[in-house]
C-alpha cells in the first residue's frame, strides 16, 4: 500500500507541476476529484481507484474517461481505470462530494482585494518602511495590535497597496477569515441602496461580522451626517468583537472637513502613519519589482532614468508598458539607449495610431497574461476581467464593431461583447480600482474619445 500511495502522490505533483508551468492560476476540476481518491490496486493495464461511497461513485463514472485519459499520458501507455467504493472508518471523516478549494484569486477578487498587491512585491525605503512594519504587525496581531491602522498619504505612496497586502496574508493564512476591502464610496452607495431598498439589516450584517475592514479614501465620509453615524456603529461592532479596522485616507483625521469628532476620535484611537512620496531609490526599485512581475528584462541603469524623469509614482508603470511596447518581437530589452530616446522623443509628442493588437499586447502586459490566454475559454476571474476591458476599449475607443471584437477575441457572437462592455461600463462606476486599473491602460495608449 505505501507503493501504491508513492505512485498516487508522484502522479498528483505531476499534475501540479503541470498546470503551474501552463500559468493556470486554480486546479482542474478532474485534480480536486482524483485528490480524493485513493489507489487499490496497479497492474499493467489498470488501477483501481477507491472513493468513499456510491454516490460519488456514480458522480465519478462520468469523468472514467478523462481520468484514464491523463493517467495514461502519465504511464505514456494505455490503462483502464476501475472505480469501487471503501468503507470509510468511524474515526475518518466523510469527504463530501466535491472537496473544491478555490484558487486564492478568486477568494481575493471576491472580499474586494486584487491579486496583484502583496507584502513580497512591496518596495520598502526609508519613505515607507514604519509603514510596512506597523502592517506587518497587524497580520501578527489582528485585532490587538494597532486598531485602528490608520494609513495617510498623497497619491500613489503605496497606501493601497499596503492595506491590502494585509488582507492577502490574512486569507493565505485562513481563507475562512471574514475579510472586506472596499473605497468609501463604495460604502455610501451601498449604504443609500440599502436604504432605497429596505435592506439596511442586510447591509448591516455584510459590515459588521467581519474579521477585517479595509477601507479605502475615508476622507470621502466627511460631511455625510448619516453615512457617518452608520460607519461609527459598523466600526464599533468590528472592533468590539475583535475585528480589524484599517483606513487609507490623504491627510490625517484632524485634517478631514465635516469629519464628526467621535469619528475623529475613533481614527486617532490606533497608530496613525503619514507615509512620503517615493524617493529616486524607491522609484527605481518599484520599477525593477515590475518589471520582474511582468517578465520585462530592464537594465538597472534604464530604470534609473525612468525614476528621474517620472515624479508620478503611478505613470510609473505606465511608462514602463510604453517602453515595453517599443521591445516587443524585437531584442525584448529595455536599455539605456531605448530610455534615453523614449525621454527626447516624447517632447515632441508624436502619437502614433493604436490597432487592436497593440491594446491586446498592453492589456496581458498590464495583467501578466499570455494572449493565447486572454483568447482562450478560460472563464476565471483573473482572465475574464482583462478580457472584458479588452472589448470595452476596443469598443469605446478604437469604435470597433461588434462582430469585429468577437473574430478578434475568439468569442462566439457579438451578444458577448455586449454584455463585457455593459459590464464594464458599470464596474468603473462603482468599483474604483478597475476604474483606476482601464483609465492606466488608456493613459499608456495615448488614447482618447
């Protein structure tokens, strides 16, 4: 039986390995399923696999084929595979029918958070590094240590990126935990919905059981009486019960207008940190995190040109995707001489005209996608999201038609096309991330309405 075991985990990591180096970012749904089976007997033409009752028994003989399908690419020779049913001891506990642990992706895109924001891939200097300790020690601590953390600073310092580093390792650690990031804004809509609708009790459930709170922009809270008085009560419930409260803002709570004391009060209650622009170093070290995230190759020193010439933290990457585009299908290099021409070319302001494929090249650039991928069936979240801002901006800035957009993106008919641009349309309203994330990718196009 040990034999047995060794073959069956061998032949999982296989799969593993496989779909890691295929850059899918969640298991198939034929590896949760042979994960829970176990291996009785191996000849030379089958195996017997052991399931723990008759009904996924039943469940499992539908997927025979595919199973013995990628196990005999495995063996590289032909086998069958037998399915029967063991008795599952008292002491072990019944797997139910399908185990499925969702990828991290789509637990992070679902409280809120993206995937692209984590500790690893955070630069730290001397502009931000209390900051990054202070968040560190929140993740060691929830609930006890610094609470509220309260993250000020001007655009683009890494306030964001910070708070929701913070969720990220929070959810790796247990992805049960009850965690939700959100701009202020978003409250305040949702709040008035609820309100509108009669389902205040729902809203109220949604913010107050949770274990952490991120909430993005709380200077937009000034002034709103009534959003106020809900936020204080959401707050206090979190914290009473142990919860985490962190708040991004761009300028400390005594400088927030129509901000009611007992609000300011509750802000000034845990560690409040002001973090600084981004130094040279800092810039240049963002740019080589980037870089690396997205397979660019950057010289060190074309890097610190780009630190020099850019003061935005976030026309940063932006500069980076436009520089890359200059690279692509040829030495696929961003040197110091392709830099320094990029900087005495652009005073001249020349914009040259964008076709469908640059916009498809900048988007898997932007979300470190291949553009098989983007054209694929893929339907999870992290390439469904890029594929529909695809067609959004082929649609509303390139005027493409309907039918143009499916041949180009593979898709079946027009009626998709029109449901990713209606989408859109409507997430840029209320989600202020992906509205950030498509007004970045128009800003490295050069394009316009």
């Amino acid at each position: 039986m040990m034999l047995l075991s060794s073959f069956w985990d061998q032949f999982l990591q296989s799969l593993e390995k496989t779909r890691i180096e295929k850059q899918e970012t969640s298991p198939s749904l034929i590896y949760s399923l042979l994960k829970q089976l176990r291996p009785i007997d191996l000849s030379e033409e089958k195996v017997i696999l052991g399931c723990n009752n008759p009904t996924v028994r039943s469940f499992l003989e539908k997927k025979i084929p595919e199973i013995q399908d990628v196990l005999s690419r495995y063996l590289e020779k032909k086998m069958k595979v037998e399915l029967t049913v063991i008795e599952v001891k008292k002491t072990e506990k019944k797997t139910p029918l399908l185990n499925y642990q969702p990828a991290l992706s789509d637990v992070l895109y679902k409280t809120g958070l993206h995937v692209k924001y984590s500790f690893d891939n955070f630069a730290v200097s001397s502009t931000n590094q209390v900051a990054y300790a202070a968040s560190q020690a929140v993740t060691n601590g929830l609930g006890h240590t610094y609470n509220p953390l309260f993250l000020y600073g001007g655009v683009g310092v890494g306030k964001t990126h910070l708070a929701q580093a913070v969720g990220r390792k929070i959810l790796e650690q247990d992805q049960e935990r009850k965690v939700l990031f959100g701009p202020a804004d978003q409250f305040i809509n949702e709040l008035i919905e609820s309100i509108r609708e009669k389902s205040t009790a729902k809203f109220r459930r949604k913010y107050r059981r949770l274990d952490l709170l991120i909430m993005d922009d709380v200077q937009f809270l000034g002034g709103k009486q009534a959003v106020q008085d809900e936020f204080f009560h959401t707050f206090n419930s979190i914290i009473s019960s142990g919860g985490q409260v962190i708040l991004t803002s761009d300028r400390q709570p005594f400088e927030i207008k129509g901000l009611e004391d007992r609000l300011r009060s509750r802000f000034s209650g845990g560690l409040i940190i002001d973090i600084q622009p981004p130094d040279f170093e800092l810039k240049t070290a963002i740019l080589l995190i980037k870089a690396k995230e997205k397979n660019i190759e950057l010289d060190i020193e074309a890097a610190k040109i780009i630190a020099d010439q850019v003061d935005d933290t976030r026309a940063l990457e932006g500069t980076l995707l436009s520089l890359y585009s200059r690279v692509i299908g040829g030495k696929e290099r961003i040197d110091l001489e392709l830099v320094e021409g990029f900087f005495s070319k652009k005073q001249e302001s020349v914009v040259q005209k964008v076709i469908p494929q640059d916009i498809v090249k900048a988007i898997c650039s932007f979300y470190n996608i291949r553009v098989s991928r983007l054209r694929g069936g893929s339907r999870i979240v992290n390439i469904v999201l890029p594929r529909q801002i695809t067609m959004y901006i082929l649609r509303n800035y390139l005027k493409m038609r309907l039918e143009e957009i499916a041949y180009l993106l593979k898709r079946k008919d027009h009626t998709t096309v029109i449901h990713a641009v209606d989408k859109i349309s409507k997430l840029m309203m209320k989600d202020a991330l992906v509205k950030k994330e498509v007004d970045q990718i128009i800003q490295t196009l050069n394009l316009s309405t």
